[in-house]
C-alpha cells in the first residue's frame, strides 16, 4: 500500500506539469493557426485587389487602342 502512495505522489508530482505543457503547447499551436489563417486572408486580399486592378488597367489599354487604331479603309 506504501509504494501504491509513493507512486500516486510521483505520478501526480511529474503528470500535472507534462499536462501543463502539453496544454500550453495545444494553446500556442492554435494561437498560430489562427494566426497563419489570418494572414493568408490577407494575401487573398491582396491578391483580389491586383487582380481588379490588372483587369481595369487591361481594359483601359484596350479602349486606347480602339481609339487610336485607324479606322478600316474600307469603311467610310
């Protein structure tokens, strides 16, 4: 019974800590999911926002160049 004592006592004297860690440790793991979640919805931001630009820049060179295209000799 006196090494059953002895091994709850060391048991709990060692397994409260490595619980500890490994909490604290889960905690840290998602704080920089969350994080990496975070800044990849950044950068699809960024990236939507390049887009929209390049397109509108696209269709700008377009018109300029329908406006400055001569006209077909064969229309009058």
């Amino acid at each position: 019974m006196d090494d059953f004592i002895g091994l709850v006592a060391i048991v709990m004297t060692f397994g409260i800590p490595i619980v500890a860690i490994l909490g604290g440790f889960s905690l840290k793991k998602t704080k920089l999911k969350a994080e990496m979640l975070k800044n990849q919805l950044e950068l699809e931001k960024v990236k939507h926002e390049n887009y929209l630009i390049e397109t509108e820049k696209m269709r700008l060179e377009l018109e300029k160049m329908k406006i400055e295209s001569p006209k077909d000799p064969l229309q009058f």
